[in-house]
C-alpha cells in the first residue's frame, strides 16, 4: 500500500507516467526478514514447502519492491551467510527470475535467541534510505494510513529519531484471544507508550511499526539487542 500511494502522489504532482515506476522503486523498498526461508525451501515437510511457496509468491506479485532477507548456511564454505534475494526480469525474454542481489559473510550462527531480535539483527544491512519502518508479521496498513507516510517523515527534525505510528493488527479476527491481544497491543502502541515518551521519557521501540532515523539506528548499535535468555529484547 506504501508503493499504491506512492504512485498516486506521484501522478497527482505531475511525474510523467514512464518515469513513475523508477521513482516509486527508488524511494520504496519492503525487506521481509525471513531468516528461515533456506530452511523451508530445503525442508521435506510439506508445511515448510507450503510457507517457502508462500513467500516465493509473494515475492513474484511485487517485484519491482520485495525482497526477502534470510540465513544461509554455505555447506562448501562451513559458513554462514546473511542472503537478500530479489526478482528481476530477463535480459533477453523479460521473464522472471530470482536473483541474490547481496550475500554479506557472517562470523558464526546470527541466531543467538529468539529470532526476532535477530532477525531485524541481520536484515538491517540490507535497507537503504534515510529512515526505516520496523512492521510486525501481523500488521498491516489501511490505504489513508500510507498517504500520511510523506508527512510523518517531516517530523524527523532537530533531535527526533523515532516516531511512534498506528497499527492495524489483521490478525485480531482469529478469535477472542486475538482480539484481546490485538487490543492490549493498541493500547500498549497509544497510550502506555505516548506515557512512556512523555513524562516519563523511557520509551524505547517494542517490534511495533516504529519509523526511525535509520543511519542514527544502524550507527548507535542498531534497532535490536540479540539475546540468550530474554525472549526478546528490542
């Protein structure tokens, strides 16, 4: 939905048509931290197959802006990578194909913990611009929510480096223990952590849709802290 009104703004402030994809592609890119994803495709279980397919979807509906971030580990090599694969279209046919676009050498298994924490841990080398968005596996964002996105971003003045924003959790529908989890995290994500902020000025990003001044994130230890035995700690 970012990419959907990123092309509206753009018609709307008179970018020629040809030229609006290559702009859209240039400020916008969605990395899904999937440090799993080798597995599920490697797997013998169907259920990892069915998630790897799943993905490899995905993955072909949105070309121009998805990527999937995940772990490998080289058997020729004994090594671990951090992998950020993409799809791209042919040279000659124009179809299309995946592409590991960066593979970053890692000095041991990333996986300290929960796989949160390490998951945007390792996935964060591959993000590019000057602020990042930190979304949950069950969020998601009503088409009115993406257009306020240019404007949040203003408020990235003076010493502000996070900024708090709206969740719509999805997955609230799945039953009432859902939607009682859906609404403690809403008030959690309003409220508790606008208290947090202010007065009490200890708040800190939780895993919810945070946007950040991201070279002052990745350049002041990053957005998570891996961990053996919190079950996570962001």
């Amino acid at each position: 939905k970012y990419g959907d009104a990123l092309w509206v703004l753009a018609r709307l402030e008179g970018v020629p048509e040809t030229a609006v994809e290559a702009l859209v592609a240039a400020k916008f890119e969605y990395v899904v931290a999937c440090q799993k994803f080798s597995d599920f495709k490697a797997s013998k279980k169907e259920d990892d197959k069915w998630k790897a397919r799943s993905i490899d979807e995905l993955r072909h509906t949105f070309p121009a802006n998805l990527r999937v971030a995940y772990v490998e580990f080289d058997q020729a090599e004994k090594a671990y990578f951090s992998v950020l694969l993409g799809v791209e279209a042919g040279p000659v046919d124009g179809a299309a194909r995946d592409r590991v676009l960066y593979k970053v050498r890692l000095p041991g298994n990333p996986i300290l913990g929960e796989g949160k924490p390490e998951n945007q841990n390792h996935a964060i080398v591959f993000t590019r611009g000057e602020h990042l968005q930190t979304l949950d596996m069950n969020q998601d964002n009503y088409m009115g929510e993406s257009y306020k996105m240019r404007n949040l971003l203003e408020s990235f003045r003076g010493r502000v480096r996070i900024v708090g924003f709206r969740e719509h959790i999805f997955s609230e529908s799945g039953g009432a223990v859902a939607s009682f989890a859906a609404n403690n995290e809403f008030v959690f994500g309003t409220m508790v952590q606008r208290f947090m902020a202010w007065p009490l000025c200890v708040r800190f990003h939780y895993g919810h849709p945070d946007v950040w001044d991201a070279q002052w994130a990745i350049t002041n230890g990053g957005v998570s802290k891996a961990s053996k035995t919190l079950h996570l700690s962001e």
